[in-house]
C-alpha cells in the first residue's frame, strides 16, 4: 500500500536505535525525509547512513530531546514538520519509595513535558496546512501497571490524558494525534530488563527470556520493524480519521474485551 505521505518531513525523536530508529526507517521508506536523533554520535551517524541508502533526506540531530537546547536543535533542523513521532528514554526502574523528588520531575519531563513542547512548537504550521500526523510512543504500563515503572507510567498517562482533549481540539483542522504502546518488544531496552532479571535470580539470561515470551500470547516478543511499520501507517495519508487513540502493540499481553 502506498502511504500518500512521499516528500512528507518527519521529525522522529531518540530513533537512533530500537523502536524509534525503526519509526525512522518505516517513514523514510514511505517516501518522507527523517531527521533523526540520539545522544550517541556512533550510533546516531550508523542510522543516518543506513537510512540515506534508501534515498530520502537525512538530516542527524545528536542532542538530549529532554532539554530545551535539544528541542531547539530538531526544530531548526525540521521548522515545519508534517509529521512529529515523540519518543525518549524512561526513567530507570525503581521501587517508588526511593524516587526523590529532583527523580520525579525529571520523569515527568522526559515522558510528558518534552513531548508536550514538541506538539505545541508544531501543531500551528500543521494545523495552517490542513495536515499533520503526530505519534508519542508511550508504553503498555500506561494500561497495564509493571512493577518499579511507577514513574514512567504516571507520567505517560499524564501525557495521554493531557492530549485526549488537544487531540480534539485540532481534529478538524486535519492533525492526528495517537499513542503507541510498545509491551514487550525485542530492542536494547527488553535486553537491558532480561540481563537485570538473570543477575537478581540467578537463572539464565535465555531462560528467563523464554518465560516472558511464553507469558504473551503471541508466544514471542514484538519486533521494531512492526512498530516502526505501524507508527508509519499512523502518519499515512489513510490514518486521518483515527485521532486521539492508545493502540497497544503487545500480542495480546494485556487481557482486556476493549
Ligand atoms: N522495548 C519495549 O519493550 C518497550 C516497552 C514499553 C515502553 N517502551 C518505551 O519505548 C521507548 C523506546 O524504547 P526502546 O525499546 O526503543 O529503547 P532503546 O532500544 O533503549 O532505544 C532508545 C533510543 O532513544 C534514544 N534516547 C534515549 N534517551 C534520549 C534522549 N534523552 N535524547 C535523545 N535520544 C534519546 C537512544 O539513543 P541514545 O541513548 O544514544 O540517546 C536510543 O536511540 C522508551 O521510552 C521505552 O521506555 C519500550
């Protein structure tokens, strides 16, 4: 299926590697230019390379999306973005009795504020031109509590229930705005989670990878280039009708009806 979006400019944050390089790499096949980001220059440049090979315009924007410098930075670099994909790290996991209060904010920083600045600096431009797509990749602990990500998920629920009703407001000026709630897919971050499980209980990195996987009832875990094709799909000509929605990608991890 053609997406309809060719020569369209994307903005997708922290996406030199996992879920959101592959968001990167699904749009730039779809015909738009990326700018990308990351704070890791090696990593960073490796996907800017691989990307430009598929022929669109590739522009590297090494900064912390979190700060405002780094905002500055994706901005000058894209100004009128047609399509915006937030995305960031997450706050370590940690019991909730051991988050002070300089952890806290900076939580809700990374998985809510950074996120909200972006869309305010691009819905204006999107709105004037009668189109716009923007995804924020949250996670499935915003409908589903995990254990020591209390912060994470407080924030990324703030951050969907503060655009329930922005996703609204600018629906019919032809913007979209969704959530895409990874569960558990295969990137540097579920790995980085197996390696702490094996150290804590002693088993193998395998067998406890093994475990989770046979807890989803997909039987396996979700894999980036998925993601990145569904986010693709989000921001394609065909999507502006779906606004203002949490799609969980998650192989039916999360038992619900609705
Ligand atoms: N994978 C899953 O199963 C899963 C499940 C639920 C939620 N999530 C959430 O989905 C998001 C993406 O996860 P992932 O699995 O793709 O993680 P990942 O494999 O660790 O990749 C994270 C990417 O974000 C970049 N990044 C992190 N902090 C950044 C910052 N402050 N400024 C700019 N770039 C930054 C990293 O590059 P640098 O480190 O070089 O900056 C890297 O490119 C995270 O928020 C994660 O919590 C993931």
């Amino acid at each position: 299926m053609d997406l309809g979006i060719s020569g369209r400019k994307a903005i997708i944050c922290a996406s030199s590697r996992g879920l959101g390089r592959n968001c990167a790499i699904a749009l730039a096949e779809a015909g738009c230019d990326v700018v990308i980001n990351g704070r890791d220059e090696k990593a960073l440049r490796a996907t800017g390379e691989e990307i430009r090979a598929t022929g669109v315009h590739v522009t590297e924007v090494l900064a912390d999306v979190s700060t405002s410098e780094g905002q500055r930075a994706l901005l000058a670099a894209c100004p009128t973005p047609d399509i915006l994909v937030n995305n960031n790290g997450g706050p370590p996991r940690k019991d909730y009795t051991e988050l002070n209060r300089e952890a806290m904010i900076e939580g809700v920083i990374q998985n809510m504020i950074t996120p909200i600045e972006l869309i305010q600096a691009v819905t204006g431009h999107m709105c004037a031109q009668g189109f716009g797509r923007i995804v924020n990749i949250t996670s499935l602990s915003v409908r589903m509590p995990i254990e020591g990500l209390d912060l994470s998920s407080g924030a990324r629920a703030g951050l969907t229930a503060f655009l329930a009703g922005v996703s609204r407001q600018i629906a019919g000026q032809g913007v979209t705005i969704n959530n895409l709630l990874p569960g558990k897919m295969d990137t540097d971050r579920l790995k980085g989670g197996f390696e702490r499980a094996a150290s804590q209980s002693g088993q193998s990195i395998e067998a406890i990878r093994a475990a989770q996987a046979a807890e989803i009832p997909a039987g396996r875990f979700g894999t980036a280039d998925e993601f990145g094709k569904t986010c693709a799909f989000l921001c394609s000509a065909h999507a502006g009708y779906l606004t203002g929605q949490n799609i969980l990608l998650d192989g039916g991890l999360f038992p619900s009806a609705f």
